[in-house]
C-alpha cells in the first residue's frame, strides 16, 4: 500500500498536473494571441497539430522524465525511451483535439449588413451578409499543380478563384475591393501519364472547371467563413493580387459554407475522453511496474561463491591480489546532431535547412508541402529564371525543400553520409563538395527539365554518397568497406529506380553523384597521404584507405 501511494506521488500526480496545465496553457494562447487579438500569422494546421506535438517534448523531458529513473526494468534505457513515448503522446492528443474544439467553439456568427462592414472587425471568423455584390467577371485565378500519393501516383490538378464582393453592381467601377469569395476546383489523375496527356487532362479540367463556374449559384450559402493562414490561403492571396481589375490593401478572403452554423461545432467530448484514456493509461502502466529500490545491492557472484565455498583456492588466489585493475576511460559520446570535433559541417548544414523550412512554415505557407509559387519567391530553381540572369538559383534551390517529408528524408541522408565522411576528408573539403555537388545537380536538372521547379538538398548528398564510392571500392579487400559500400550502392540504386516513378528529380541526382564521384576520385590521394602522415604510415587493416 505504501509503495502504491509513492507511485502515485512520484509518477501519476504530476502527469496529471503537467497535462492538464499543458492542455490549459496552450489552449488559452492559442485562443489569445491567434484568434482574439490575430497578432501573429500562423498555418492552422501548425497551431492545432504541429506545435503540439513538438511542444509536448518539453514538459515531458524536464519535468517527467527524471522521476522515470525510478521505476525497475531489466532494460532501463529501452524502458525510459517507451515511457516518453507514452508520456508523450499523452501530453500531446488531448491538446490537439482541444484546438479542434476551441476553434469551432469560439467563433461567433456575426451578421453584417455589407462586406465594407467585414475589414473593419476583428477577431472574427464567420460572417453573413444581408446586401452584396458578387462579381463573377472579374476573377483572379491561381493554377497549381502537384504529385501526392504515397507512391507519387496521383498528379493533382488546381484552381484557386476569387471573386470580388462588393456592396453592390455599381461599386464594379471602382478600382478597390478588401472582401472576396473563394471558389476551389480540382481534379486527381494517374502520374503515370505522359506529358502530352497531363496536358490534355489539364485542359479538359479547365473546361469542366469554366463549365461549373458558370452554372454556380453565389448566393445560396448558409454563412461564409474566413480561410484560416495556410498554403490555401496563400494561393489565394496570390489570386487577389493577379486580379487586374480592382487592388486590395487588406484583403479577407471568405469561402462559402452550406451547412447549418450550429454543425460545424466540435464535441468537446472527444477532448475529454481522450484525455481520460490517457490518464488510465499511464496510471495502469505506474500500478504494474515496481518501483527501483535505491538500496538494493547489485548480485555479486564472487561474493555468493565465497559464502557457498570459504575455502575454495579460487577465492584465495582473488584474496591475494590486492592491486586494482586499471580503467580504461570511457570513449566520448557524440551527438550525430550536434557540433564537434572533426564533425561541424554536417550539423550546421542540417540546421540551415530546417531554419528555412520553418521560416516558410511561419510565413503561413504550409507546413506538409509549399506551393511552387511560394518556392519561386525563396529561390527555387526553374530553367525560365535561372538560365535568364538568375543563376543564384543553382545554390539557393539546395537549401529549399517541398515540404516536411521532403525535408526529413533529405536531412537523414545528409546525416547518415556526413557522419561516415566529414571525420575522414575534413570539414572544409566536405563543405566544398557539398556545395559544388548542390551546383551540379542543379545544373543537371535544369538542362533535363525545361518547365520544372526544382527544389531540394538530394543532388548534394547524393554527391556526398558519390564521394564514398571510390574510398570504399580502393578499400575492397576490407570487409567492413566492402559492406558499406553495398549499402551505399543499394540506397543509391533503390532511390534512382524509385524515382522514375515520377515527381522525383533524377537528373539532379544524377548530376550530383557523377560531381561526386569526380571530386571522390581527385581528393582521395590527398586524403590517403594525410591519413598516412597521422599514423606513421602504419595503417591498420581496418582502417586502410588503399
């Protein structure tokens, strides 16, 4: 009973408080500085997914993980490492589907009597309107276009329109409109298609798409919603700002709802109960787990034998020996996402990248995938701009990604391949193939595409990979090399094949491996020579060069 009420101290009540401040916290501000006072503009998919996950690691490492030390395991390490998991996501489910909740709960149904009304209000979401103006002859339109699937199978097809709103017909000679209607069209087809026939799909899709424009009805709509920070947000801004006939300082971009106001509130129930079964989760896995005595003696065999056998000569021999073994002392652990020693490049590349992805992410333009306009505007690489002046495109589109798992994919590759190169060729010469293995692969793909936005670090790494091929192959005879060298000559064969499937750059691949096989072959002399002089030109099977 006594060791019940310790655990419950130790571990379930300050889960309970650390969740529930989190869920409380979180939720409050969210609704304060994002949704009362708008201060900041931030995707919405971010705010009510993203950021909660990411944020529950915090509470979770200073203020639950110490005391999980104390339960007993036979693996503690594993065991601590699941326990965050779980911790984890019980801190992060329940907020998440709080936002959902919050989100729909507090925004209120305002009536205004013209849309000029809607720019001067703040803090408001959904709207109806009594007197207005649609002007269907003056659209912007934005055309998109992108691949999806979990196997690039899908070639996706947009258009985001917007109409201006005005507070009557005759306002259409005006030349300034803030309130515009939102129109979204789209049509999925096979990846699989050739170009010409991507094309024609195209323009059957602007057909059906002109087509069902010009029979929609714009005034059956029950309320009008404002379209939160997003990539679709962004598209249609974009439109705004295509739109020749009228400016807009601050425009509010309205999408039409045709469902009852009163259903699009979330259950806060769903936030409860996930909530609960959280909580009895954890507090089932604290009831089956035995609490770590901190004065339990570890098992001493030697100990046990000389009770069972007093007299045995093992034990005098052991007796007789009183000089203390040396210790060898312990090998520094290094972190594969930190800086150190013969190991700074790598990480700090790593850093850069995701520093502008989060940059993109904050600037509201996505947080899965960016658009191919937003890509544009940050210096993604395209044949029309690049080979017209704008050559800094080659360097810049490598640090550009296309969204989350693009970036992910990218940054482990980087890792894996930096980790294995930059403490045998140096941090300088790894630095300087990165980026010139970037330049080619970009060079590459804009010679093969000639109508296609290229983004992404790959072409570079591939060009690290490239670098390990002729270290490796020199050292055949070695078998550790030898595996390495099958593992890298696989991964690299695995994502080339993968990428014929389409909506994967494989002439920046290419180009990049080949830079990196060029540079591999030309620096390994210097790099054997080096490696020669710091051991005394001994050099162990092992860790031969040649």
């Amino acid at each position: 009973m006594n060791q019940m009420k310790e655990k419950f101290r130790i571990f379930v009540w300050p889960y309970l408080i650390v969740a529930l401040a989190y869920l409380l916290v979180y939720t409050a501000l969210h609704w304060l500085l994002f949704i009362k006072l708008d201060l900041f503009e931030l995707d919405e998919d971010l705010l009510k997914f993203w950021l909660p996950i990411a944020l529950a690691w915090l509470p979770v490492l200073f203020w639950l993980r110490p005391s999980l030390r104390k339960l007993e395991s036979n693996n503690p390490e594993r065991s601590e490492f699941i326990l965050q998991i779980i911790l984890w996501l019980g801190l992060a489910l329940p907020v998440i589907f709080a936002q959902h909740y919050m989100i729909s709960a507090t925004g209120k149904l305002s009536a205004v009597h013209h849309p000029t009304a809607i720019s001067q209000q703040s803090g408001t979401r959904y709207y109806t309107l009594q007197q207005y103006y649609v002007d269907k002859n003056n659209a912007g339109i934005v055309n998109d276009a992108q691949i999806t699937g979990r196997y690039n199978e899908k070639y996706t097809m947009s258009l985001y329109v917007v109409l201006p709103v005005l507070d009557q017909a005759s306002d259409t000679t005006g030349k300034t409109c803030n309130t515009w209607y939102a129109l979204y069209f789209s049509k999925t087809v096979s990846n699989d298609l050739s170009a010409a026939e991507k094309e024609k799909a195209y323009r059957q899709f602007l057909h059906e798409s002109q087509n069902e424009f010009d029979t929609l009805s714009l005034n059956n709509f029950t309320y009008l919603e404002k379209v939160p920070y997003g990539d679709s947000r962004s598209a249609y801004l974009q439109a705004v700002q295509d739109n020749k006939r009228f400016s807009a300082a601050k425009p509010v971009i309205l999408q039409p709802r045709f469902t009852p106001f009163e259903a699009h509130t979330v259950s806060p129930i769903w936030t409860i109960l996930v909530f609960i079964a959280c909580f009895v989760i954890w507090v089932a896995i604290v009831v089956y787990s035995r609490l770590r005595n901190p004065h339990e003696k570890l098992f001493n065999f030697h100990e046990a034998f000389q009770r069972v056998h007093p007299d045995h000569p093992a034990h005098a021999a052991r007796t007789e020996d009183t000089h203390p073994r040396p210790v060898p002392p312990p090998r520094p652990k290094y972190s594969l996402l930190k800086p150190h020693t013969g190991y700074k490049v790598t990480p700090i590349l790593m850093y850069i990248n995701v520093a502008i992805y989060l940059l993109m992410v904050l600037k509201g333009m996505g947080v899965m995938e960016f658009r191919a306009e937003d890509l544009l505007k940050w210096g993604a690489n395209y044949r029309p701009y690049t080979v017209n002046g704008e050559w800094w495109r080659l360097l810049t589109s490598t640090f550009l990604h296309g969204g989350l798992i693009h970036l992910a994919s990218n940054m482990f590759g980087l890792v894996i391949a930096g980790a294995f190169l930059e403490p045998m060729i140096g941090s300088r010469r790894l630095l300087i193939s990165y980026l010139i293995a970037g330049i080619v692969a970009s060079g590459a793909s804009t010679l093969w595409h000639p109508d296609t936005v290229s983004v992404g670090a790959s072409g570079a790494i591939f060009g690290l990979f490239g670098i390990c091929i002729p270290f490796l192959a020199k050292a055949y005879h070695n078998e550790m090399a030898r595996r390495q060298l099958f593992n890298i000559l696989f991964l690299v064969g695995y994502n080339l094949v993968w990428g014929m499937s389409g909506g994967v750059d494989n002439a920046a691949h290419i180009g990049g491996l080949v830079a990196g096989l060029v540079t591999g072959l030309i620096i390994h002399p210097a790099v054997k020579k080096e490696y020669l002089a710091a051991h005394n030109k001994e050099i162990p099977e092992e860790e031969t060069l040649d």
